[in-house]
C-alpha cells in the first residue's frame, strides 16, 4: 500500500529509499525508553515497599489496635522489684504511681530470695514489688529505682505483656501516659 509516496511494509513504514521512517525510528526509541522507565519505577516502588514494611506493619497494628480495641502486645510491661521491706516497697510503690511511672504496684510481702551476694550464698527475707507500667517508660522506672532504693544494687528486671483484660489494659494506658 502506498501511502503519499511511502511505501507501507510488514507494519512499518519505508520512505522512498526504503528505509525506515524517522517517525518510526522515533516511535521505537520511545518504546524502549518507556519500557526503561516503567522497569526503573516499578524497581524502585519495591523497594520503597520493602524498606518501609516495617513502618507501614506498626502503623497498621497501630491503628487496628485504635480501631478494635484489640491490645497490641509489648506495649506495656510488668517489672519486678525487691525491697528489704514493706515499708520501702510502698514509699518506692507511692513515688512510681504519683509520677506516672507505673498504673500499680502490688506488693508482695515476705519472700524468700536465695541469691550470691560478693562470692556468699546469701538468703533474705524481702518484699517483691510487681509493677504495671508502659514498656516506653520502663527506664525512667528504672532509673527512679535506682535512685531511691536502699540496695547497692537493686533487681529491676521487665518482661513485656503479651495479653491481659482489654479493659485493664486500656486503663492502664490511660493513667501512665506515653
């Protein structure tokens, strides 16, 4: 087919010399440049996706959690403490809970702990502090421990909640802000 002085051949076009057009060389490096781009764009959105998997995973529990009430586990902590005494337990247990550094503390009397203490085998009657708070807070609550606790060196120790009462955890939440 003849198309004002070209000739049209298997798809493309040939000009009078039969060669190819230079609309259709044109037409073909554009192709290849697309096909370049949309290679290069699709490369770098997954990787993109992969880098920030880890966000976009706690912003979606984040807000699942927000959104069903369903408790995101790690979020709050329960830590141990052991004093020589009662008394000392409820003055370290009131500091904690006026500033905000723990929702409860229970507090255990008369434990035994069997322990090394400077190369002795030591055994003391003391009182176990079992302590509610958010994990984000756990070493601002060790640092008042360490501060106002008669021991050298006193046990704080911290193991993340993995689940609880939904309505004692959100309470939680509440009273040891973030």
């Amino acid at each position: 087919m003849t198309l004002y002085g070209n000739t049209e051949v298997g798809g493309a076009r040939k000009g009078r010399e039969g060669a190819p057009s230079r609309t259709a060389a044109r037409c073909r490096q554009v192709m290849a440049g697309e096909r370049t781009g949309i290679i290069w764009a699709a490369g770098l959105t997954l990787l993109t996706a992969v880098l920030m998997l880890p966000v976009f995973r706690l912003v979606g529990l984040r807000t699942f959690s927000m959104a069903s009430e369903a408790y995101v586990s790690g979020n709050h902590s329960a830590a141990f403490v052991t004093c020589p005494n009662e008394q000392v337990a409820k003055a370290l247990a009131r500091g904690l809970v006026e500033k905000k550094l723990a929702a409860c503390v229970n507090i255990v009397p008369k434990i035994t702990s069997v322990y090394e203490w400077k190369g002795k085998i030591q055994e003391d009657s003391e009182t176990l502090m079992m302590i509610k708070t958010r994990t984000s807070k756990v070493s601002a609550l060790a640092e008042y421990i360490r501060s106002n606790h008669p021991y050298e060196v006193a046990e704080v120790i911290s193991l993340p909640i993995d689940q609880g009462n939904p309505p004692y955890l959100k309470w939680l939440g509440e009273v040891v802000p973030e």
